[in-house]
C-alpha cells in the first residue's frame, strides 16, 4: 500500500509543472486588478463593521499618472536650474520664482524637468502639494511624501513652452501638519529643493547643443548644482601687472552682462580641468601666446584683436577668448565688446536692482517718495485655509539711505478675515529682513474686510541695498485649539490679501556715511560713485587676482555698474580715490592694518595661532571647561579677570555681593534704563560722548576673514581692507564670503567672518558726512532730524540751550514791555 502512494505521488510532481505552466502564463496575460484606494489620513478611531453591504462610492475622475523619475543618459546634458544648492519652501504656503536662461539650440530640443526634494516627517501627504510653474504654466504636481529620502520626479517639457533667453520657473509648496493645530507647528513644515538633483535633462544631446554663439548668450551659462557659476581666467602674463586691470574689468563685465548670481572668478596661468555645467572658460592672452593655450588658433584670431566664443578641443565648445597684439588691444577690445553695454554714468540713478537670477520681479529702487502696488511687487490676489499666510516681496535702497533713526513707511492692507478667526489670538506681522517691524492684533469678532488699512514700519528696520519683506497673517480658528480628527485639512478660507494693497515709502535723508560696511555691500557705495578707484593686493600671483576678481565682480553687481581700477602696487602710490586692501594677513603691506583698525600683530601671529578646543573622549573636564572659558574671553576683547579670594564669612560674602550690584541706586538706574528701551527705544548709554581713542581691532577666535573700513584722515577717502587668515583660503574664504546670504552680514566699521558661526561686527565711534547728491534745504532738514536721532544728548543740550534762551528773551521783553507796580 505504502509503495502504491509513493508512486502516485511521484507521478503527481511530474504532471505538477505541465498543468501549472499554462495556468501561470495565462494568469500573466490578465491585467492585473486595480488596487484598493488608499483612506486619507485620519485620527479618528476604526468604524466598526456593519451588517448589511455600503454601496460602493461613485468612481473618482480619473488623475494623470504621477511622474516617473529618470536618470540623465550618457547622451543627455544636465543644466542645474536652483540658484543655491537647495532651496526650502517653509509653513503651509510658500512660493519661490526666479529666472533661468536658454540658447536658441537649448529651447528647440527635447527637453525633461527633473526635480530632486524631500520634506519633514511631519508633513501631510494626503493635503500637500508641490507645484512647480514654468513660464506661468503649470508642468509638475505631485503630493509632498518623501520624508525618508529625497525623491526624484520628472516631466517632460512641452514643446515651444520655453524659449530662447529668459525664462522663469516656480515652486509652489501647500503643506498641512499631520496632527498639530497650532502656529507654532507650522514652523514643522518644510520642503527642501535640491540643487543636485534639480534641472533639465537634453536627451540625445550634442556637444554643439550649449555652444554659444555670442557674448548676449552668457546667462545661459548658468550655474552649477551649488548655485555658483565658475569663471575660468587663463592668462600666460599672470605674473605681470600689465595683466591686471584687463583681468579685473573682464571679470566685471562678464558678471554683469551674465546675470550670475555667485559668480566666482578663477585665474591660472594655464587652462584649467574639464568643463561641468555653470563654468565658462575664459582665454586673456596676446596674439603670440595663443599657440601654447590652444589647439588649433582660429584664422579669425590670428594677428589681431578678437574677441568671441571658439570650439576648442581641450576647453570645450563654449570658450571665450579675447585677444590682441598687445595688453593695450585687449583692454580696447573688452571696453568696446564687453564693458560699454554695461557702463551707466554715476548721476543716472536705477529703476530697478537686478535680482532675477534669485527672486522675481527685480527689486524696485527707491530713491525717493514712491507708493509700490502689491502687484507690482508680484504678490498676487490670494486666500488661504491654513493657520499662517506668508508673502515676500523685496525692495532696494541706495547706498546714501540715511533713515536708520527716524521715519516711518506705511503698508495699507487690502484684505479680510473670515469669522471664524478667534480674535485677540490672531494678528498680522510684517518682517523686514528677519526681523519684527510690525504686529497688529485683530480684535474684531465676525471677521473684517479691509481697506487701505495703515501698518506703520519704522525706516530703521531698512538698508542700503536689497532689503527682503515678508507680510505674515497668523489666524487661529476654534477647531485649532480642539484639533479634532481632520482638523489640519485645508477648509474653509480663512484670510484674503488683494493686490491692491501697497507700500508708500516717505522721502528719507540721502548722504554718505565713512565708515559703512553695509552700504558697500549693499550697493557698491562709495565705489559706485568714484570714478577711478585704487587696488592694492597682498601678492600679484593667480590666488590674489582671483580673490580680488571675485570681490569686484560682486560689488560691480551691487553697484549696476563696472568699476575702473587701478592696481597699485604700494600704498604710498594711492592718489585721492577710495581703495581696496585685498590678500592674507601675511601678505599685507606693512602700516596698511592700523589705518583700517586692525592690529598689525596678525600678521604674523593670526595664521598661526590654535583657536579651536578639542574635545577628546579623554578630555579632563576642568580643562575642558577653562579653554572655553578662554576662548570666550577672547571674543570679548578683554582679560580674564583675576580669581577672588574665598570668603571668609557670611558679612563678607554680602558685602561682596552688595559692592558688585552697586546698591539700591544702581538697581533703580539699571530698571529705569530698561523701562527707556523698552517704552521709547531710548537709552542712557547714547548719552555718552563718543571716545576719541582708537582700539585696534583682535580677531577673535575662529575668524576666517577680516572686512575693516576706515575714512583715511589725510586725503579723507575711504579704505576697505578684506584680509583672510591664511595664503592657501583666501580664495575658497572670499568665495564663501560674497554668497548673497553671507556678503548681507557686512555691517559697521569691521565685521569678522566666522563661516558657519555667524559675523562678530563693531559699529563707528564716529563716522564722518561725504555730500552725494546737490545741496537741497528740504534733504537737510531730513539729514538733521535723523542725526540728532541718533545723538539724543546733544539733541538735549541744545533743547535746553533754546529754552534758556527763550526765557531770557522772554523775560527781556516783559521788562520792556509790562506794566510796573
């Protein structure tokens, strides 16, 4: 019996696979089942199972087929497209637009978007979206659910939607929090855009495809996945200071006529490695050095002046060159072919400050009374259903703003708020640069529509230069402080802004202030109005002119114009021109660090000093504890104060205690200065003198670069020294430095740069008047009123002067004129 089952069985595995191979292959050629539909995401607990059948919910319409991501081929040419290596989009709503450029070639081919982003954990992904817009037209929406990892997406683009030159690109972020009602919890949310995944794939390109083919195609170099855009300067002559003003005006006018927003300037004496996406190379040679750079010299290049874009095998097919007999023909040939189309006479004032490359629209430049629709600044008529609305809009000042103690712009609102929003719990911020200007509470139970409703922002919150405002609206609802099941899903429309609001800036003081850090940085003053200015390097090798390209290149975009320099090569030879100090400490021309209030012991020991505490896993903790101690008293600029004695007894301890708190009166002064800053923005510490007495400036520890500004006494010219630490950074170091969101850092008499800890500035003791514009009563009285803001005790004397005065008059004349007893 046993041997009969076992041959059954064997037989059955034999006859197994014949019969289960034609039912696999026909199950294969079913199409496979839809999937159940995902329940969006909920809080409330499991409904329990009912006895008869639910009718099914009547089908969904259908939705198109989310994005599949795609690598870029050996044949595709990736171009980057985010102006920084990653950009977050912040709160339940937030938008970002900016402008890219093309060639002819690159908008005709076939052309993928890839998108490269990942979000917070927290975020909802049944009621987030991302949108990204390309010339206002929608190509991408996908729901926000990539917490683990970054997610790769991409669209194709239609063709004919984008078009030789500018073009612009926006993402659109609406993020709901998964369980948290509350404001505080939109600061949770956040999408992050990666620069190295985000940008156009050209299938089936060329090498000819991003060949340019004449100097207006420069934008379309673009950048690279940081959001920098390499210049690559080769100059044989490097070593020659006849090299120097060509190199410094090329740089400029590349800058400026390529729209970069980080450009950074590379110069060697050779051609430099491959060429990557966001790089152009550069070839600054005479006519005779040319064999030695390039392959093969183009016909039109040989024996004259040239300036254009060759194909070079070893430099790429988009190369640069400009040539001449002499160093005189190519200074003529880049003024005529590069610098003329960018040069703007120094009285003709802007209209706009160019920041397309990082926010659109360009920034409005004020320079006088104006009123700026809402809808000129590019915010849009909008609601929102969330607990916190957030627009952006961006403004520039000119580098002679002198309204940092007085004045007041106006926002008028052009809005409403539903009913629904909790008053006294809700209100209206409007940021300036970071930072709080203005809050207004909204007390009206059953909502409110506005019109032309006045928020005052004090002008002290503003800069010369670009100046960033955000308008945020925080509306709490009833279901926010139950969050019940769904209550963070998008509802009803909570708060509507209209872009007819606007923006009215009073006139405000223009004059020049010596020193002002934030003013260069901001505009390039006073550089942009000199006519000439003087150059001193550290060194002339490649780093130097490099660095100082770098630093140029920057301030020619702040000021909307090149600036002509004169390289020197000692500090005695500099005429009455402002001037700029640039190179390492051990580089620096001996005398030249005091006259920017920098001790001239860095020199030498700066370099080498040890600034940072390691701490090992062995470290004793009372050492540990001392060297930051140590280090703490060094930012501080002062000694380490010597130990007390330990005292003896309980009367010694209190009067110890009693003599450092100064007694009773002090505690009053102390409290009574708090309740002045507090309640009028004033304080005792501006009634002192200003100190004649000049402290040379220390870095402190951790400082990778010193920016010191001073007025010098005898020609009364401004000097800007930028001195890095070290030989070997200093280009990497100004590299770092003239990033958009580190060069806004640069404010007072000297600002330290610590990389990724930040700034240490020190503000003027004094600074002294330089006149910018025609003398005008009216600007004067605006300059005087700001000024005796700022001076609040020679403010006092001379209200007190007056009065006596007025009294003496006054009594003076009741003599005369009143009757006698």
């Amino acid at each position: 019996m046993s041997a009969r089952l076992v041959q059954l069985a064997m037989m059955s595995a034999g006859l197994l696979p014949a019969v289960a191979a034609p039912l696999f292959c026909a199950l294969a050629q079913e199409p496979p089942k839809p999937a159940a539909p995902v329940p969006p995401f909920s809080m409330g607990p499991p409904a329990a199972p009912r006895p008869s059948p639910v009718p099914a919910p009547p089908p969904r319409p259908a939705q198109p087929e989310p994005p599949k991501p795609t690598a870029p081929t050996a044949a595709s040419s990736f171009k980057p497209l985010l102006p920084a290596a990653r950009l977050s989009l912040e709160g339940e709503n937030d938008r970002r637009s900016w402008a890219f450029y093309l060639t002819q070639d690159e908008a005709g081919a076939d052309i993928d978007l890839n998108i490269a982003y990942q979000n917070a954990l927290v975020v909802m992904p049944e009621a987030s979206r991302l949108v990204v817009r390309v010339n206002n037209e929608r190509v991408l929406e996908t729901p926000i659910a990539s917490s683990e990892r970054p997610a790769r997406l991409s669209t194709s683009m239609r063709k004919g939607l984008l078009r030789p030159g500018q073009n612009t690109i926006s993402f659109e972020a609406i993020q709901r929090h998964r369980t948290d009602c509350s404001v505080s919890s939109t600061y949770e949310l956040w999408t992050r855009i990666e620069g190295a995944g985000t940008g156009l794939v050209f299938k089936g390109a060329t090498p000819s495809l991003r060949r340019l083919r004449n100097i207006d195609d420069l934008p379309a170099i673009g950048a690279d996945e940081t959001g920098r855009t390499i210049l690559r300067i080769a100059a044989p002559s490097v070593s020659r200071s006849v090299a120097v003003n060509p190199i410094m005006a090329v740089a400029q006018a590349l800058a400026l006529r390529g729209r970069f927003s980080q450009p950074v300037i590379e110069v060697a004496e050779r051609p430099g490695r491959a060429i990557s996406p966001g790089t152009l190379s550069i070839v600054l040679a005479t006519t005779s050095e040319l064999p030695d750079l390039l392959g093969q010299v183009p016909e039109e290049a040989k024996g004259r002046s040239f300036l254009g874009f060759i194909s070079d095998a070893r430099l790429g097919p988009s190369t640069l060159l400009i040539t001449g007999n002499s160093w005189q023909d190519i200074e003529t040939i880049s003024e005529t072919s590069l610098t003329k189309a960018v040069q703007r006479p120094t009285n003709v004032a802007r209209k706009v400050m160019d920041t397309a490359t990082w926010h659109l629209p360009d920034a409005p430049f004020l320079s006088e009374e104006r009123v700026l629709p809402f809808s000129e600044l590019g915010v849009q008529t909008q609601e929102s259903t969330g607990r916190r609305q957030r627009v952006r809009a961006v403004v520039a000042f000119p580098g002679d703003f002198y309204a940092d103690a007085y004045g007041e712009a106006t926002l008028y609102l052009d809005g409403a708020y539903s009913a629904e929003v909790r008053p006294g719990d809700s209100h209206i911020e409007v940021f300036v640069n970071g930072h709080v200007a203005a809050t207004v509470p909204l007390n009206e139970t059953g909502g409110r529509l506005f019109r032309h409703f006045p928020i005052k922002v004090p002008l002290r919150n503003f800069r010369a230069g670009v100046n960033e405002i955000w308008l945020e609206a925080v509306t709490i609802a009833g279901s926010d402080l139950t969050c019940g099941p769904g209550a963070t899903l998008p509802g009803a429309s909570r708060f509507a802004l209209f872009d007819t609001s606007e923006l009215s800036f009073p006139n405000f003081a223009k004059i020049g202030l010596r020193p002002n850090l934030a003013a260069t940085a901001g505009t390039g003053f006073p550089y942009s109005i000199a006519s000439r200015i003087a150059l001193i390097l550290g060194r002339h090798d490649a780093a130097n002119y490099g660095a100082a390209a770098t630093l140029l290149a920057r301030l020619a975009q702040q000021a909307s114009r090149p600036l002509a320099v004169d390289a020197l090569t000692s500090p005695s030879t500099v005429a009455d021109q402002p001037t700029l100090i640039i190179g390492a400490a051990s580089q620096m021309p001996s005398g030249i660090l005091p006259r920017v209030g920098v001790a001239e012991t860095i020199r030498t020991g700066w370099a080498a000093r040890s600034d940072e505490v390691v701490v090992g896993p062995d470290s004793e903790g009372a050492a540990v504890f001392d060297a930051v101690v140590k280090g703490f008293q060094t930012r501080q600029g002062r000694p380490a104060p010597t130990a007390d004695p330990a005292p003896r007894g309980t009367d010694e301890l209190r009067d110890r205690w009693r003599g450092s708190l100064g007694g009773p009166f002090a505690r009053y002064f102390v409290s009574m200065d708090q309740w002045l800053q507090r309640t009028f923005s004033l304080s005792f510490a501006q009634l002192r003198i200003p100190s004649s007495a000049v402290t040379l400036y220390e870095p402190a520890s951790g400082t990778d670069m010193i920016v010191a500004q001073a007025a010098d006494p005898g020609s009364r010219q401004v000097l800007t020294a930028f001195v890095a630490r070290r030989e070997a950074a200093l280009e990497s170091t100004v590299a770092r430095l003239t990033l958009p969101g580190n060069w806004a850092g640069l404010s007072g008499r000297l600002t330290a740069y610590q990389g990724s800890e930040g700034y240490q500035t020190q503000q003027p003791e004094t600074a002294s008047f330089v006149m910018t514009r025609p003398f005008s009563l009216a600007n004067m009285r605006l300059v005087l009123a700001n000024w005796v803001s700022h001076n609040i005790g020679a403010y006092a004397l001379g209200l007190l002067v007056a009065c006596i005065g007025l009294g003496i008059g006054t009594s003076l004349m009741l003599r005369r004129l009143g009757q006698r007893s």
